[in-house]
C-alpha cells in the first residue's frame, strides 16, 4: 500500500496532522493499536493556547469548540489560604479555551476517522534512511507494507517509533517526580469559573472544569496509592482542606464517574527527527500536568511539521530540516515553566517548613508584581509557534 506519510497513532496530534494534510491534498494513513471507541473514552486534560484553537480552526474542526468551549481570561493561585488572579486579557491580550482533549479528538475522528486502520499489531519501520521507508504491521493475521515518503511517530511514550531510533543517536532527558495526581470527574457544577491551582502544606490541589455540570478536581497523592484508599467522601474532604475557604465553602461535591492517579515526569527525546521519522508529542516529550502543555506542545509539533511537510512538496526542504531544532526550542520553554510551576505548588517528601515559606513567598512575589504576572501569563497562554 503506498502513501506519502503514515502516522503512527490515532490520538490528537496524530489525526490533527492527518486532517491537515488530507485537506492539503496528500495522501495520508493513520495506525492506531486501539478501537476507536478505546481511543474516544480516553479522559484528558482540556485547558488550549490560543495556537492550538487557531491550528484546529485552521484544520476545519472547531466548529463545535467555537460554540461549547469556555473562554478563560485569567487564573486563580492561591496559598496560605488566600487567592489571586492572573489576568490573561489585561496582561497581554490573550487567553485560553476550556475543550476536552476528548471532545478534540472525537471532533478530528469526524472529519478524518476514515484515514485510521484500528486494531494493528506488531508495527515494525524499515528503511527509515532511505527514499522509501516501509511500516510493515499485523492486521486480523495477517502482515501488511506500507511504502511512503515518511513516517511519524505519534504513538505516545510507550510507542515504537521512537525505539527505532539508535541508541547512539537518541538522548533522553528525564525527571520523575515522586507523587502522583489523583483525578476525580463528577457530574458537579465547577467551583470556579476558572481554574484553581492551590499550594498546601498537604499537598497540591486543582480546580478544573469540562462544562458547567462536568468537574475535574485533582489533589497530589502517593503514585502508588490504592484508589480504594481514596473514597468519594475521602477524595472530598481532603480537597476541601487544601483550597482556600472560599472555594471550599462553595465546593458542591457528589459521586465520582471517573477516578485516577497519573504520575508526573519531565521528559524529552533529542532529535525529534531521524531520516524520514519524525517524532510527536508523548513520543518526544512529556511535561507534568501542571499548567496543561501537554497537548498543546503536541500541537505546536503538528505545526512545525506540517508547514515542513508542505514546504518539501513544493521543493524546499528547509522546513523538515529545522523541525526537530525549532520544536525542541519551544518544548524545552514548556519544559522549563513547568517544572516551575510544579515545584513551586507541591509539597516534596522531605520539605521542610523553610521550603514551604519560600513557595508561599515566590506566589506573594507573583501576587504583587504585573511583570512576573505577565511573564506567567505568556507562560501559560502559551509562546507562539
């Protein structure tokens, strides 16, 4: 089967850039491991730059994100049971959207669904130094060959496409941090209108939302705790103490429908391109959580890549040559802000009430300066691409 690019991953960034190139007028296919229904379950965090809400319109799927998603303009931080807000429109003019990741994939699923083969096996990527690399894999029992121009890996931390790269060529970069964050969603009106992020002496604690009858909490727990251990009522009562009274007084809480611990690393592969693979997203990079790069640095991926991509159909390699050089500038920023915001906010094993103070008073420097506001905010709202 021949194609000119085969995407290795059915999840966002993988469909995003499949959407792009489809209505560009190339011709692309998606291997995805899972069913589409695995794919579409799968609960993500929800909070967009700007750049990606431009590069969704711009693929032709935000129409539902225009209408259902929630406009942030700023953020609440709070410690030593007081809050403050950052304002986004006032410090520079920008925001972020509140859209599940899972709604942004069901709506990519929609336009372009067609282009994934669900349910491969066994993926195997030859030749990738060559001007015909292959991606062989197993379907039903059966072994198939895809020939193409070139193959990208958005098949996440655990994939394959990254393996393929020697060991001698590829440097791993990593930090793992020793607690995890443990998600309730529940069928709850949210706290806040805007997200909520607290620093305790307990531990950290979130306040998102998915829509105004949808709620995400998250507190810092053990990444090896049983979820047993975590009861609704526990889950809630220990929420409620590390959040400012305000909120706490005016959390409405009820069962969970969905429960979790995700652990929390900084991760980065260096190149993000080999011959004719080029790596996105998870397959490259992973961030903590905290201040929700994830998908957006997956995003600003796609971006790179896919003006790369055009540039070399039209003749000009120098897009594809400097993808790995320009992403990795901007995930190493990502990286960088937040692994700040992750120490600042957390409670470490060990800390002692000398580190607590110094949190509480770098978010009392932030409280009180507009330039380190606006240094958070770019931060946050994301650089551009």
């Amino acid at each position: 089967m021949p194609t000119q690019v085969c995407i290795i991953g059915g999840g966002p960034s993988g469909m995003l850039l499949a959407q792009l190139l489809k209505t560009a007028g190339h011709d692309v296919v998606v291997l995805e491991r899972q069913s589409r229904a695995y794919v579409l379950a799968r609960i993500r965090a929800g909070v967009l730059e700007q750049g990606t809400v431009d590069m969704l319109r711009k693929a032709g799927v935000a129409s539902r994100l225009d209408r259902e998603g929630y406009v942030h303009g700023g953020t609440l931080l709070a410690a030593k049971n007081q809050q403050f807000r950052i304002d986004f429109d006032d410090l520079i003019s920008k925001n972020v959207t509140v859209y599940g990741q899972t709604e942004v994939t069901k709506d990519l699923y929609d336009a372009c669904g067609d282009l994934v083969i669900h349910g491969v096996a066994n993926v195997d990527l030859a030749d990738l130094h060559s001007k015909a690399p292959v991606v062989s894999y197993q379907l039903d029992g059966t072994v198939h060959h895809i020939k193409c121009d070139f193959v990208i890996g958005c098949d996440g931390y655990h994939g394959v496409s990254r393996r393929a790269i020697p060991s001698d060529v590829l440097t791993e970069y990593e930090r793992v941090y020793p607690f995890g964050w443990l998600g309730v969603l529940s069928e709850t009106p949210p706290v806040s209108q805007e997200l909520i992020y607290a620093n305790h002496s307990r531990g950290f604690a979130l306040c998102s939302m998915r829509n105004e009858a949808l709620s995400r909490y998250y507190i810092q727990s053990p990444v090896d705790d049983p979820l047993d251990k975590w009861t609704d009522d526990a889950f809630w009562d220990e929420l409620r103490r590390r959040l400012p009274q305000e909120a706490a007084e005016n959390l409405i809480t009820g069962p969970s429908i969905e429960k979790s611990i995700a652990p929390l690393r900084s991760f980065v592969a260096e190149p993000m391109r080999w011959g004719a693979l080029f790596l996105v997203g998870d397959a490259a990079h992973i961030v903590p959580p905290t201040g929700a790069k994830g998908l957006n640095l997956a995003v600003s991926d796609v971006h790179y890549l896919f003006e790369g991509l055009i540039q070399h159909y039209a003749g000009d390699d120098t897009g594809l040559d400097r993808y790995s050089e320009k992403a990795l500038t901007r995930v190493w920023s990502a990286i960088r802000f937040s692994w700040w915001f992750t120490t600042t906010m957390h409670s470490f094993p060990g800390q002692s009430e000398f580190d607590q103070k110094i949190q509480e008073s770098e978010l009392a420097l932030l409280a009180g300066s507009r330039s380190a506001q606006t240094n958070f905010a770019e931060n946050y709202v994301g650089r551009p691409f």
